[in-house]
C-alpha cells in the first residue's frame, strides 16, 4: 500500500484540509470499489468534522479491504469515474449506500 502524505492540503492558517490516501502499490489491480457521497456542510466539514473545503461534490473511493481509500471530487457520475478510472484503470464499482448526488454511481456500460 502507498500512503500519500502529500494528499493534505494546507489552508491559509496552516490547518490541514482532508485526510491521507492510500493507494495500490500496482494500479493496474483488478479491484472493486465503493463510490460514496460525502456530505460536506456550509463550512466544508464532512459529519466526521474533517475539513475538505467547498467546491464540486465530494465522493470517498475505498474498497472492501481498506487498501484502497481516497477522496475525489466531481460534477457528475461520469467525471467522477473518469478519475477513479484514470487511477484504477481495471477497477469495477459497487454502489455506496449514499451516492445520490446529481446522479447515480452507476458503471456506464
């Protein structure tokens, strides 16, 4: 597993904003994973209180093992999963409990 500590960005009052990835050590994995919505409130906090900022929606991307655990943001379905895809090109999608955002998670065929 890679853990990238990289993956915080600072705010201009030098908090952290987010939470570390962790990615496959071999990308080319055939992994399934979990797209979820992640609610996120006014201030850019998630209910965990973490602070990822405001923007497009975001969504947790893990899989059942925990050796996939990353957050990606995104307008709809399909630019969400063009990143996951771009990351994990072999990867198939199982729907979190609380996708619904704009759209459903659904794998296009």
């Amino acid at each position: 597993m890679n853990y990238s500590n990289n993956a915080f960005a600072v705010t201009a009052y030098g908090a952290p904003m987010g939470r570390p990835s962790i990615h496959l050590d071999e990308p080319n994995a055939a992994v399934v994973l979990t797209v979820s919505h992640v609610e996120v409130d006014d201030g850019g906090y998630d209910a965990n209180g973490t602070y990822f900022g405001l923007g497009k929606p975001l969504f947790w991307v893990t899989d059942e093992e925990g050796t996939v655990d990353f957050m990606v943001r995104g307008w709809d379905q399909e630019e969400v999963l063009e990143t996951v895809r771009r990351l994990y090109p072999n990867a198939t999608f199982q729907h979190g409990q609380d996708i619904e955002c704009e759209s459903t998670m659904e794998e296009e065929e």
